[in-house]
C-alpha cells in the first residue's frame, strides 16, 4: 500500500494501480486496497478504472458505504445513469443527509430532464447544508427548464445571498428575461461578466440583448468579446452563435464586408445554420451581390423552420427593405421568402386543421 502512495504522490498514477492491484492479490480480503484504487481512479478521472475497483469491493461486502457511494460517483461520471442512480438510492438510504450525494443526484436529474425530482432532492441537499448556494441554483435550474419563471427567480435570488457566481447571475438574468424584464436581465448579465471575466456565454448574452435593444456599438464590442472567449474555449457551438451574433453586429453598424466574414465563419463551423446564411444573404445585397444573395436564401430556406424563416428572413429583408425600397434585388428575394413560407405556412397548417394567415 505505501509503494502505490508514494507512486500517486509523485503522479504515477498507472504505476500506483498497478501496485493496488499486486497488494490486493497479495491480499484478496483487503476491500480497502481497493477502495482507495477506486478513489484514485475517480479523482483523476480513470472513471471505468474506479467502477470496476468499486464493484470489486463491494463483491467482499455489499453493504459497503464507502464503496458503494464511490460507485455511484464513478458511474454518474462515466454517464452510466440508470445504474447510478440505483447506487445513490441505495446509498441514501442509509446515509440520507449526504450532501454530496444529493447535490449529484440531483444534477443528474437535472441532465436527464426529470425537474421535478431535481428539485425534490435538491432541497434535501439544500437542508442537509443550508450554507450552500448551489442546491437553490439547481432548484432554480430546474424551475426554469418547467417554464415556471417566477419560481425560479425566487430561488436564484436565494442562491445570490450565499454566493454571488457568475453561473448563477446569469441564470437570474435568463429568469428575467424569460418574463420581458429585458433590461434588468442585461445588468445581471453584465454583473456575470464582472464576477466572471472568462465567461464567454455571459458576455454573448450581453451582446444579444443589446442587439434586441438596439445598443449597436456596444453589441459589436461584446460579440468580439464573445468570440475571443470561444475561441479560447475551444467551445464550436458557443463559437457559431457568437459569430452569427457578430455579423449582425457588423451588419446593424453598416460594415457589410464585415458582416459577410463573420457570417461566413459561423457557416464553417454550423453549414447548415440557416440564421447566419439569412444574414450572409442580406449583407451580400447590400453589397450589390444580388444573385450570390438569392443563392445563400435558397440555401437558408432549405434548412430553417417556420419562425426562422419568418424572424432572420423575411421580417429582417422588410426592415432593409422599408430603409431602401431601391436595394437591388430585394424584392426578388423577398417574393422567394414569402413564397416559402406559404409553402411551409400550408404544410403546418394542413397538418393541424387550421386556417391560413399571411406574414405581416
């Protein structure tokens, strides 16, 4: 046992289980052997390693508490779900004010999309430490994903008393914004990125919302931002939205060129994102790019949903259109759009009974 200390204090983490593993054959009664195999493995994330050291454990004893909590944690980690959680209800039933344990049980509830027991066992966390913030954050959470807004307001506000978190900050704005208090959620949004300078989503939705409001410049400073963070994130997704959010930027500012690059760059990362080729396609026409325009449309039609269509085609090519009824081959453009979404606009409505309605 000392020889695999020693191996895992000098980070020889493969030489310290296999020096777990000759003393456990040297004795195979010792469940403690395995138990700190399991350990290591978990805490340097070998999480197959310490489901099996684990599991070996609890064949010497079954009710083993230390090994059976370890086993809940290395299967949660390593995405086992069912059988994860069968072991935290197991260990719970025992150890019913492990807050460890609660919180990720909880979580993984959270991830699995069943709020309502996310919540139920994130307030037994909450009570088995009510020092801690991130039982309400997670009650919050939950109550967000149910659409229950208010709810989830309360509770983040909670939170916020205990640990004022980017993380959370920017659930509360999200909270708000779900009920219209758009510009108070922009000044948690920006209190996120205060308390957490490296948080690149935080800094996206400020740049969305000034957008919404109209606060171009900034919007253009904040999605730059936005980008330079998912890039250092290494994060495609976050790296597309903020990209299509740039070229809008670019494009509210007048800087069509620039639009163009930016769209073209979310299109690299996502090819079949419709939002930023409906940019793309407005910021070509307004560099007089016409018939590359109606080709990026046609593209964009193909991949977009109703509301896209409605949202980032047509309702934006009106708006350029009501500031220059003259942009060659708006028009054009806009008739193909409209076209479509009648098309789309019949198929929805042939499938549910109702009666059709024209976009404004």
């Amino acid at each position: 046992m000392r020889v695999a200390q020693a191996r895992a204090s000098a980070g020889d983490v493969d030489g310290a289980l296999f020096a777990y593993e000759r003393a456990f054959n040297r004795s195979p009664g010792n469940g403690s052997l395995l138990k700190e195999a399991g350990q290591l493995a978990y805490e340097t994330k070998r999480y197959s390693d310490a489901t099996r050291f684990f599991r070996r454990a609890l064949s010497l004893d079954y009710n083993d508490q230390r090994a059976l909590r370890g086993l809940a944690f290395a299967l949660h980690a390593d995405g086992s779900r069912d059988e994860a959680v069968y072991r935290y209800f197991r260990y719970l039933d025992t150890n019913r004010d492990d807050y460890d344990a609660l919180l990720n049980l909880s979580a993984l509830f959270l991830d699995s999309g069943e709020y309502e027991q996310a919540i139920e066992y994130s307030e037994r966390a909450g009570r088995a430490d009510p020092a801690k913030a991130a039982p309400l954050h997670n009650i919050a959470l939950a109550y967000f994903n149910l659409g229950k807004f208010s709810e989830g307001e309360a509770s983040i506000r909670r939170a916020l008393t205990i640990d004022r978190s980017g993380d959370s900050l920017r659930l509360l704005g999200l909270l708000l914004e779900s009920q219209d208090k758009t510009e108070e959620a922009l000044e948690h949004y920006k209190e996120a990125c205060s308390v957490s300078p490296q948080f690149a989503q935080a800094y996206l939705d400020v740049a969305r919302l000034q957008g919404e409001l109209g606060q171009y410049p900034d919007y253009l400073v904040n999605a730059q931002k936005a980008v330079e963070l998912f890039k250092n994130d290494d994060n495609r997704d976050g790296l597309e939205a903020a990209y299509w959010n740039l070229g809008w930027a670019y494009y509210s500012s007048g800087e069509w060129e620039k639009s163009t690059e930016a769209s073209r760059k979310a299109l690299d990362l996502e090819p079949n994102s419709a939002p930023p080729r409906f940019n793309l396609a407005l910021a070509l026409l307004f560099q007089g790019q016409s018939d590359e325009a109606k080709k990026e449309y046609k593209r964009a039609v193909k991949n977009s949903s109703i509301s896209n269509l409605k949202a980032d085609g047509i309702d934006d090519l009106q708006a350029a259109l009501r500031k220059r009824p003259d942009l060659p081959g708006g028009h054009e453009c806009l008739d193909l759009l409209l076209t479509e979404y009648g098309k789309l606009e019949t198929q929805r409505l042939g499938d549910s009974g109702l009666t059709k309605t024209q976009p404004s």
